[in-house]
C-alpha cells in the first residue's frame, strides 16, 4: 500500500527565514514518482516538482531545493530566504506504476505561514 | 490562464436538491480526475477517468456520479445534496504518460450543504 506522510501540520516563520518541509513515503512499487505542490489561498494547486525513483539527484530551483534520500523514503522541500508570498499549503504526493499512474496519493499537507 | 476551469467556485444549497459540478479543461487531456477536500485539507481521490466513456470509482467511497461523454467535461453530480456533502471539490486532469505527469488542477468549487 502506498501512503504518504507529512508530519508538520503547520509551520510558522519570519521572512528570509529557511525552512523545510518534510515528506515521508512508502510504497512497495520499485518504480514511482514524488511530486510537490503548492496550494495558496486562491485554492488552485500548482504543480511544483516531480522525481522519479531512479533519479536520486537532489534539485534546486531559485530559492527552492528538494532533497530525495531513498534510504531514508524521504522526499524533503527546502525555501530559502522565506518570502510572505510563500504563505500556502504544500503537499507531497506519490505516484505508483502499479496503478497505472491513475491514483495520486497525496499527504496531509503543511500549511507555512511566512510572517514579515 | 487557467487551462481547466471549475464552475460554480461557490455554491450554498439546501439539503436534498441535485447540484452538478462542472470541469472541463482545454488541453486534451485523456485522464481526469476529482479530489475533495476535507476542512482538514487531505485531498481524497473520488472519481477518476482514463478517457471518453470510461469513468472509476477511486479510493474514497463518494455518492456522487460522474460522466465522461466528451474528452474536455468531467461533470460530477450529487443527485440528493446532504450536509456530509458540504466540502472542497478540485477536478484535474493528465496527459496520457501514465505515472510520470503532474496533475492540472483548476480553483476548485466550495459547497455548503445547509
């Protein structure tokens, strides 16, 4: 069974400010795919990132990093420098190839507020 | 721009009235999908499609039903509206390279169920 869990229900932070995001896994597929998104107020998620299992090299977008350690089912998210307009809920997700790519399974979502 | 539009993005409506939420997207993606969304924010996947004609039932037993008559419209309706319904409605879409593509969400429909 496949399952994904984000432990931080809710972080709080100064702006400029780093902060991580954890994502925890489990599957038993050998063949999958992690995804980040981003949920801000507006609602709407927005696709932020995806890793396939094979692919353990760590990625870093402007002040975004994700940190993929396969040893560990772990699929971390780094901001640095904080920014308010970071305020949002984020979510890790999971998708197995034994489903066919149909069912994304998704975490509780951390909720980040940003202060200034 | 939004590529899949959700409509309404509000909806209040009394218990007992059939209500349709509509999805429809304009990328030509084969699988779409509907999530809701708890107050508690997991996303629960309720209906997916794989393509025209063909509709499932995902992991989270839902009462609604859906349709997939045309590739760019998902509508999901509730035939009898009830308070438990009341919750966040997001539709998304996927093209058709199985695991490895990210889903496409629109703003999602809020419905309150008095």
């Amino acid at each position: 069974a496949q399952k994904v869990t984000q432990a931080q229900t809710e972080i709080s932070v100064v702006e400029k400010e780093d902060v991580t995001l954890d994502c925890v896994y489990e599957t038993r597929d050998t063949t999958y795919y992690l995804f980040w998104y981003k949920q801000p107020p507006s609602g709407e998620l927005v696709f932020l990132i995806r890793r396939n299992s094979f692919d353990e090299q760590n990625e870093i977008s402007g002040r975004y990093s994700w940190n993929f350690q396969k040893s560990t089912s772990s699929f971390n998210f780094t901001i640095t420098a904080s920014q308010v307009v970071d305020s949002a809920v984020y979510f890790c997700a999971l998708s197995e190839a034994g489903t066919g790519g149909f069912k994304t399974i998704f975490g509780a979502g951390t909720r980040l507020f940003v202060k200034a | 721009e939004a590529d899949i539009y959700q409509t309404p993005r509000y909806l209040v409506i009394g218990t007992g009235k059939k209500i349709t939420l509509e999805c429809s997207q304009t990328m030509g993606h084969d699988k779409m999908y509907w999530y809701q969304q708890d107050p508690g924010m997991e996303l629960h996947l309720i209906h997916y499609s794989y393509g025209v004609n063909s509709t499932e039932k995902g992991d989270l037993s839902s009462e609604s039903t859906v349709s997939r008559i045309r590739t760019e419209h998902f509508p999901l309706t509730l035939e009898s509206a009830r308070p438990s319904h009341t919750s966040q409605y997001l539709c998304a879409s996927s093209d058709r390279q199985t695991y490895n593509s990210p889903l496409h969400f629109g703003n999602g429909t809020r419905l309150t169920v008095t």
